[in-house]
C-alpha cells in the first residue's frame, strides 16, 4: 500500500494502465455509436498510451536540475509522450487529462489523497478547456465525475481517495446512456470513459496491489477485421509499408526474416515488454500483400499505412510560393493522388498529434492550412496547430468531416488572398458541401433511420443513418437523389477500395436520367470501408 505516488508508481501506472487498455482494446472498440466498421477508440487509446510509455521509458532518468520533482517529471513526460502520440478525440483529451494532472502537482513534494484530488479536477479543467463544445454523457464527463468524488473525500489517504475516484467514474461511466441520446439508441456506452475507468483502475492497482477491475459492460459481437488490398509488384522497391503489430518476440523473429527476403529499409522496434509487445515495423517492398500477411502471420498488424513513392508530391505549387501550404489527411491511394495534385501534403488517415506536427513542420512554410477530412482527428489537427505556433507556425484548422469537402476547400484556394481570407474562403466552400458515406453495417442495431443487421447497406448523410437497403447501387442512387431533393449544381463521387466494378458508372447514369443539369465527377478514392462517398455542392 503506497501513501504517496513517486516516479516509480507513476511508471507502473502508464505500463499497467497500458497492458489494461489492450486487454479491453476490443471491448472499447465495440462500443460504437454507429454499426460501422471503423469505431476504434479503444485501439486509439491503446496507441496514445503507448506513446506516453515510450517517453517515459527513455527520458525518465534524465530529470532536471531544477523544477518539478521526480514524480512531476515522470508526470510531465507521460503527458508529453501522449500528446504528440494522441489519436482521435478520446486520445487527445486523455493526453489533456494527464498534462493537467502533470501541471498541478509537477513541484508539490508529495502527492496524497488531496493532492490526487486537486490534479483529477485540474485534468478535467484542461480536457474541457481543449474542447471547443464540450457535450455530456462522454470522457468528460466520466473524469469530472471522478474529481468530484476525490474532492468530496477531503482525505489524505492516497489509496482511499483512488478507490473513490474510480468508484464514481464507474458509476458516471453507466449514466453516459441517459446524458447522451446517441449512445442509448446504440446501447452502449462512451467508449472513451470506459478507457478512462480502465486506467484509473490501474492506479488503484498500483496504489493498492490489488486488483481493481470492474466488470466490462457486454461485449458485442465481434466486427469483420480491416482488410488492405494488394498492390501491384514492380522491379524495384517501390512501396513503403508501416503498420503496428502486437505480438510476441520469437513471432516476430520470424517476420523479421520474411520481410527481410522481401525488400529492404527493414526497421522493426518493439517497446520491450513481455510476453506480448507492440512493434513498429517499417520496410520498402513491391508486394504489399505479403508484407502485410507476414505482420499477421506473426500477430495482430493494425494502423497499416502503404506509400507509393512515385505517388508523393512535388513541391507545392501556387499558394506555397508565398509561404503557404496545406496539409490533408487522406485514408485511400486515389483520394491522395487528388490531394497531391493540388499541392497539399498528404498524411495518412487517423495520425497521431506528432505525425501531423511532423507534416506542419515539414512543409517549411510558415502558415498552412489543416484539412483532417475526419470528426476523430479535428481535436488531433487542434493539438498539432497549438504546438505548431511553439514552432512559430500559423497553423488554421479547417474542420473537415469528409474527403470531398477538403475537395471543395483545396478548389477555392487562393495565393493572392490574405491568409486569413482564404482560410475563411475554403472553410465556406467546404461548409457548403454536404457529404454522405455508404457502407454495410458490421452489427445488428437500432438507428434513427430504422434497425438495421449486419450486411445491411447503410447511407449515411452528414455522420447521421438516414437509408437502410439491401442492394449497395440502389442505396447509392438514392441517398444522392435524397441529397440532390434539397438543392446541388455538382455531384462528386468517390469509390472505395471494395466498391464493385461499374458501381460510380451505375450512379452517374441515374443522376444522367433523374437530374439532368446535374455535374457529376468520378474518381477511384480507395478508400477502406465505404464503397462509396458522395459530395453535393
């Protein structure tokens, strides 16, 4: 039983609360509000924590000779490794959570039950500070119920004041249902303060040696995994391949040798622990395909991103000359080529707060334009635009929500504007296109729409269900007849890596019979999951 939390309780946390998180990785990631297949907070967790342990384990030793504590330190880099690795919101605002923990107790020589109090409201305070419209029922909510609590304690008794900490988030985790209509329509729970109950489980467990695990709410049916297509060999290494892997040391051994025979450029760095470890893994190959199958043959590959280096950008044309540039975040190969050929820069989908920094910074302009084509990775362009002026970079977000409305923005770009006004320009442009996402349903569950099962084709329009069907080209045709019905002079249509063959010809010829003054624009997006996306402008 500890009275205080040291360095050494704060790197047994981060680790503890990180081997907690992949054990209810799936769990969280099932916690979706939508029965799409592409809700991951969990993994998203998994992979912000991950981060923050890493800074941990490589700068811990190395404390300041003036300034916060040892404890403070070990804070402070937890915070720091999770910030630049957050992925999505719920990573974004966890990275928050803890900087505001690190900040109130980094120089307070011991840290007890009220000072535990004081960092859990000072976290809050700066996860709902980061938030622009911060909503009820989410991670917010969970973790200001459990500062509540601690302060309610009004104890020195480190352990006692955890217990009740993680109690009440518990506890504010299973009202997030009544707070937030969407999630008692998908029967769920918030995703993101169920990682949060998970973690502050953890320090209970590391305050206390004993286990404090709660039970998970039911888990749902298992959802199909991500598949990535192969691509096409060549004489030379033409492809770069990452992608994480959780799996063991002697697994991985042999991975090593595959891709070895493979291609070169072979970089695979794990974070040490055992007997499962994530594993970064990078290498140049032709046959994308075989280098994805040895990361599966060898465990659990996720976050796989594929580069064609004949694909990247020149150096960026027309706005750039003056010091500007654009950066876009883009899921799908044909999705990147039109982005690339407007100049922008290209990150691949669901980056974390430092690959976008990277990106900002790597443009060496000196004011860019973010497009994060995603409502999960707003809150990570947001973090990376804050660190980005440290640099002395004018970083704007404009807040995309899908790949055509980055589109429409990157088309109204201007050179000759202030940069404040073209900012307000392709926000405009992108606002004023409404988009909508077709895919099949992973899991049965209760929409606004209707109940759908798993197969189902869904149409969604502006993030809501609003067509359920059964054929992929009729649901097509008519979630865009739906969107023209209320005004448009363009359609663009985006096919994904799975849409079947003459699917956007199919949809092309309707708008051709129903709409005839209508434009309408095809590309090969290669985009994962959604066979088919739809702008209107």
């Amino acid at each position: 039983m500890l009275d205080t939390l040291d360095a050494a309780a704060v790197r047994r946390w981060c680790a503890g609360g990180l081997t907690a998180l992949k054990r209810h990785q799936g769990e969280i990631d099932q916690l979706n509000v939508y029965p799409v297949p592409d809700g991951d907070t969990g993994t998203n967790l998994v992979l912000t924590l991950t981060s923050a342990q890493q800074a941990l384990a490589m700068d811990l030793d190395t404390l300041p000779d003036s300034g916060p504590t040892a404890h403070g330190h070990a804070l402070r880099l937890m915070a720091q490794g999770a910030l630049l690795g957050a992925r999505g919101n719920s990573g974004v605002i966890l990275s928050q959570i803890l900087r505001g923990f690190a900040d109130e107790v980094a120089v307070v020589p011991a840290v007890r039950g009220r000072e535990l109090a004081a960092a859990l409201r000072s976290g809050a305070t700066a996860a709902y500070t980061a938030v622009a419209r911060p909503v009820e029922g989410t991670l917010l909510t969970v973790v200001a119920a459990a500062a509540t609590a601690a302060e309610r304690a009004d104890s020195g008794d480190l352990p006692a004041v955890a217990r009740v900490a993680a109690r009440a988030a518990t506890e504010a985790l299973a009202r997030t249902p009544e707070q937030l209509p969407a999630l008692a329509l998908a029967g769920v729970v918030d995703a993101g303060g169920r990682g949060l109950c998970v973690l502050l489980d953890a320090l209970v467990e590391v305050l206390t040696g004993e286990s404090a695990a709660r039970p998970a709410p039911t888990p749902r049916s298992a959802r199909p995994a991500a598949t990535v297509a192969r691509e096409a060999g060549s004489d030379e290494y033409a492809y770069e391949v990452q992608f994480l892997l959780d799996a063991g040391a002697e697994a991985v051994a042999g991975m090593r040798r595959a891709l070895d025979a493979l291609g070169d450029s072979l970089v695979v760095v794990g974070d040490g622990r055992e007997p499962e470890s994530t594993w970064n893994v990078h290498v140049h190959v032709n046959d994308v395909g075989a280098a994805v199958e040895a990361g599966v043959a060898a465990g659990r590959p996720y976050r796989i991103s594929v580069t064609r280096f004949a694909d990247q950008p020149e150096p960026p044309r027309g706005p750039v000359a003056d010091g500007r540039a654009a950066v876009v975040v883009a899921t799908g190969g044909g999705i990147a080529d039109l982005f690339a050929a407007e100049g922008a820069t290209v990150v691949p989908g669901n980056p974390s707060t430092g690959e976008l920094l990277d990106a900002v910074r790597g443009t060496g302009a000196a004011r860019v334009v973010v497009l994060p084509n995603d409502p999960n990775t707003q809150a990570v362009a947001s973090a990376a635009a804050r660190e980005a002026h440290r640099h002395g970079i004018k970083v704007s977000v404009v807040p995309t929500r899908s790949p055509v409305q980055a589109l429409a923005a990157l088309a109204v770009r201007d050179g000759d504007r202030r940069f404040e006004d073209d900012v307000i320009a392709m926000a405009e442009a992108a606002g004023a296109c409404r988009y909508a996402e077709v895919c099949h349903a992973s899991r049965e569950a209760l929409t606004v729409a209707g109940p759908c099962r798993p197969g189902d084709v869904l149409a969604l329009v502006e993030g809501e269900v609003h067509l359920i069907g059964t054929d992929l080209t009729d649901t097509c045709a008519a979630v865009v007849d739906r969107m023209l019905g209320g005004g448009g002079e363009m359609v663009t249509l985006l096919a994904g890596a799975d849409a079947p063959a003459g699917l956007t010809d199919a949809v092309r010829a309707h708008v051709a019979r129903r709409w005839p003054f209508v434009e309408v624009h095809t590309y090969p997006g290669g985009q994962p999951f959604y066979p088919l996306l739809v702008g209107i402008e």
